[in-house]
C-alpha cells in the first residue's frame, strides 16, 4: 500500500516536459492557428489580431488551468490548448477597444487592394466595406453595422465608379477588369464582384447569393459614369453563367461568362 502511495505522489514529478525546440514548435503552432484567418474577421488573415501580446493572452490562460503553465507534451492536448485559446481569442476581439482596431484593418486593406492578373484578367479585392463593426458575443463573431460606402444594400456608385474606372484607365490592355467588394447582407458577408468585359462592353455583377446580372451593351467604358445607366443590381437584367458566348446582337446577353476566382489568378509584381 505503502508503494502505491508514494508512486502516486512521485507521478506529477515524473512528467515529460518539452524540450526548449519542442515549447517554441508547440507556441507557434498555436500562434499560426489563432491568426491564419479562421477565427478572425470575415474568416480572412487580415483582419486577424496579431499583436504577441494579445495572441498568448489567449493560449497562457488554459496552460495555467491544466498544464502548470507549461506546454503539454501531448499533440492531442496542444489541440485541445489550440481550442480552448481560439474561444478566448474572439471572445477577447469582441472587446470595443479590439474592435476598433479591427475596423482598422478593414480600413486599411479597404484603401490598399490586392491585385491579381493573368494575361487576360486583372482582379481588385477591396476585402470588407470599412465601417463600424458590432460584436455579437453569442456566436463570437463580427458583423459591419454600418458604412458609408453601402447604398440601400450595395456598393455606392461613386465608389464602383472610382476604383473601376481607375482600373480600365490603368489596365488597358487586360479582356476583363474585376473588381470585388464584400458586402454585408442579411444572409452574412458577400463577396460581390463587378467585371467589365471590354469584348461586349458589359458589365456583369456576381453575387454569390443572387445570382448575376449584366448591364446593355454599353456605347464604351466612358458609359459607366453616365448617370442615365443604373449599375444598381436589381435594376439590371439577370444572365445565366455559361461558357458559351452569347450572340453579337442580344441586347442586354442572356449569357455571362463564370467569374473568376482567386484560384485562377497569380499574384502582380510589387
């Protein structure tokens, strides 16, 4: 009885501990998980908070509850650490002072697009509308409040006009120019994209949600300012996303070509 004893004491004592190389390995993947976008904004790295601080703020807490502060030297328990820290890490970003900053980085991917292009295409993301953001603690999640670059649901006009057209004036020689917005809706965030294709002087609007839609068959780009031409969604004629041109004379097309998607894009130079 007496050896039970004492082996049970000297049980916590005998713990493998990670050796420094396996801590540091252990810490980054937490690090690496907490940030590559999943528990972040709109489920995009960007948007996640990154400062060291406020990442192991969320992962010491569950170290110091089950593991003595300490890295546990089990994989299946640094997942369980990984998940218990993904829960805080939000719940954390739900604060208004972590809001803010988030709205800050929606703002400043918002004036600092990616751009992709293929010989043919070139794509601008302008990533989530800027505005404010509210929390919403039940669900641990982001959604944009307002902004003032959403008209009764969709992009402004005056903002399609100066980043589209900044791209047609910038990318002349390119079939398609693509520009894509995510906006909220009542179903959750859309990423709708806006493309001129110079072939047939359209403009197609895709939105995941609803469907496509495409303009007449403009007089040239210069169209696109005219304020007689509605470039609102509803107001335009839907077309079904097909391979197969539409034929010269139908006006607006009955046919759109699918949108392309970051997949089929490479990255521009700096």
């Amino acid at each position: 009885m007496l050896g039970l004893v004492g082996a049970a004491l000297a049980a916590p004592a005998c713990r493998r501990h990670l050796s420094p190389e396996e801590t540091a390995e252990a810490w980054e993947r937490a690090r690496t998980e907490l940030t590559k976008g999943e528990h972040c904004f709109a489920g995009r790295p960007e948007y996640c908070l990154t400062d060291p601080a406020f990442v192991d703020g969320a992962v010491q807490p569950r170290l110091d509850e089950l593991y003595g502060g300490e890295m546990p030297p089990r994989k299946v328990h640094v997942e369980s650490v990984i998940r218990a820290a993904a829960i805080r890490y939000k719940r954390e970003t739900m604060k208004p002072e972590n809001i803010a900053k988030v709205e800050e980085l929606v703002k400043e991917r918002y004036h600092d697009p990616k751009v992709t292009e293929t010989a043919d295409v070139v794509s601008i993301d302008m990533g989530v509308v800027p505005g404010r953001l509210q929390g919403h603690p039940a669900t641990l999640s982001l959604s944009v409040k307002t902004s003032e670059v959403i008209d009764r649901g969709e992009w402004t006009r005056s903002e399609l006009e100066r980043v589209l057209g900044g791209a047609l004036s910038k990318y002349p020689d390119k079939k398609v120019v693509r520009v894509v917005v995510t906006v909220p809706s009542e179903r959750g965030l859309a990423p709708v994209s806006y493309r001129y294709i110079r072939a047939s002087k359209t403009l197609v609007i895709s939105d995941p949600q609803q469907g496509a839609r495409t303009t007449k068959r403009l007089a040239g780009e210069a169209s696109l300012t005219d304020p007689s031409v509605s470039l609102r969604f509803f107001d335009l004629s839907p077309c079904e996303v097909a391979f197969l041109e539409p034929p010269a004379d139908q006006d607006p097309p009955k046919l759109c070509p699918p949108d392309v998607t970051e997949g089929q894009a490479a990255a521009a130079p700096e």
